[in-house]
C-alpha cells in the first residue's frame, strides 16, 4: 500500500517501464491456526487444570458408628390376657449399637435384657413373670437379641434380622424399625411380634393360650447418641 500511495504524489517525466506488484510480506507471519473440528472445545488446552481442580470422590461407603443409648428410652411389651391387652416393660435393659444407613453390611446389635426388671402395674403379676412358670429368671437371668443382617426396605425404614435367645431358647427374629439421624442424636421405633410359646414362656396351666394369648408384641423407641 506504501508503494502505491507514493505514485499518486509524485510522476517522473521519464516513464518507467512496468515493474511487477510485489505484495509485502511479514519477516516472522504467525502460524496459522490449527483448525477446530466440529464440536470440539474451543478451549481444549485447559483442559488438564479443570480436571486437577475436580474434588476427589466421595468413598461409596461409611463406616458405621458407636451409638449410646440415651435415658429415658423405653423396651415394652404387649400381651393379650383374658381378652385384654396387658402392657409391660423391661425397666433394666442395655444395647450395643454399630450402625450406619451407608453401612448395612458392616452394622451389628446387640440388646440384653434383664427379665427380672418386667414391670405391668400389678405386683402379685409382677412377682410371678420371674418363676419357672414363665422367664424362669434363676436359670435364665437375660434375654438378648442379637442381629448383624440389616435391610432398607424404605425412606427410613429398616429390618433387623438376627437371633432372641429367650429362656435358654433361640430363635430367629427380625425387628423392623424407622430411623431418623439428625447429626449426633438418632432416634428410632419398632415393633415385632413373637410366639411366646416357641420359647417355653408360660409353663403348666399358663401354656394354654386361652388365658394368655401366643403371640406377644415387643416394642422400643429409643433416642441414641452418637459417641
């Protein structure tokens, strides 16, 4: 363009011969740039340091944990007398929880009861529930329900399945029960139901289940935290 703007301001009285247009080109040109194929990113380079940026993931499971039961939290039980609903509790009981909803496979409790502690409001009752004729209490001081198989069967929701030995007896038992964790403290309630009869609980006259019916509901609800 130099060349040409210079030969509109000055024509020599000579005219020259024809020269050829020669373009001006650059020393150094830039490279030309490497074509991008379609869909590609147009930042690809940095690729790399997004991908060192990313967090690692989180691990697919936890550990469980050490739950501390807290006072206050209730272990009862339902039998039907004469037609009646009879209620009852254990007041001296203890568990050993290790539980994690991420971990199932890896959970594990264990309840002993103290069947001596059985309490219904009636003492005459009271005083018979430890003899022979039904905890035999002397030769089978606890019962303890144990359990290292757990399922989630909804939002929430879970079964224990393991072993009640009741009574010198052992059985298997699943105890379904609902849970809720808010950081340190869980709550949690259940109900299931057992034959007591399975177990030798209710001897002589008290074996037939006209006056005391076989089937007894057991249920907890318990606040725990976390130690």
């Amino acid at each position: 363009m130099a060349v040409v703007a210079a030969g509109y301001l000055y024509t020599p009285a000579v005219k020259p011969a024809a020269q050829p247009v020669v373009a001006e080109i650059p020393d150094e040109a830039p490279p030309p740039a490497a074509p991008v194929a379609a869909g590609a990113p147009a930042a690809s380079v940095t690729a790399p340091a997004a991908e060192a940026a990313l967090p690692a993931a989180a691990p697919a499971l936890t550990a469980p944990v050490a739950w501390t039961v807290s006072k206050g939290s209730k272990l009862g039980f339902t039998a039907t007398w004469s037609g009646e609903a009879l209620q009852g509790e254990f007041t001296r009981w203890s568990a050993d929880i290790l539980f994690s909803p991420d971990a199932l496979d890896r959970s594990k409790l264990t309840v002993s009861i103290d069947m001596a502690s059985a309490a219904t409001g009636d003492a005459q009752r009271d005083q018979s529930l430890p003899s022979d004729d039904f905890f035999a209490t002397a030769a089978h001081p606890k019962a303890v329900f144990s359990a290292s198989r757990f399922r989630k069967t909804g939002e929430g929701k879970f079964v224990a399945d393991g072993t009640l030995d009741l009574r010198g007896v052992k059985k298997p038992l699943s105890l379904p029960f609902s849970l809720k964790i808010d950081g340190d403290t869980a709550t949690a309630r259940g109900v299931t139901t057992l034959d007591r009869t399975v177990f030798g609980v209710g001897q002589g006259e008290w074996a037939d289940t006209d006056q005391i019916a076989a089937k007894v509901k057991v249920s907890f609800a318990l606040t725990a935290k976390r130690k």
